[in-house]
C-alpha cells in the first residue's frame, strides 16, 4: 500500500514539475514579446509625435497618440478576454 502512496506521490510532483515549466516558458515568452513590442512601441511613438506635431501642433499630436495608445489598450484587452474563452 505504501508503494501506491509513494507512487502516487511522485506522479503528483512530476506533474506539478512539467505544469512549473510550462507557466515559466509561457511567461518568459510573454516577457521577450513584451519587450521588443515596448521598444518598437517607443520608437514608432517618437516618430509618429514628431511627425504630427510638425504639421499639427504639439496639443493635437498629443491628443492622437494618446487616442491610438488606448484604442490598442482596449483591442488587447477584448483580445485577452477572447482567447481565454
């Protein structure tokens, strides 16, 4: 009986070890993603403000950048919320 428990058991903590590995991948992905998206997110904002404000002015180009950022905020919102389901 004791050898069931002690299989039992081991079973569990080599599940539990591939489901760790799984999230850690996951969320290391996440992270390098989320990086070269903040960094190619930063250049295309300087650029986009710059061009903008040249022809616009700094108070309009502020305000469609600002409008852009959180139209894509409410898209990966509603996208995260879809890919759960």
């Amino acid at each position: 009986m004791s050898s069931m428990l002690r299989l039992a058991a081991l079973y569990g903590v080599a599940t539990a070890s591939l489901v760790v590995q799984r999230v850690v991948r996951r969320l290391c992905l996440y992270l390098v993603v989320g990086l070269l998206g903040g960094i190619g997110l930063g250049f295309l904002t300087a650029a986009g403000f710059t061009a903008l404000s040249n022809v616009l002015g700094s108070v309009s180009a502020a305000i469609i950048v600002g409008s852009a950022y959180l139209l894509t905020a409410v898209i990966a919102l509603v996208a995260a919320r879809s890919a759960r389901q």
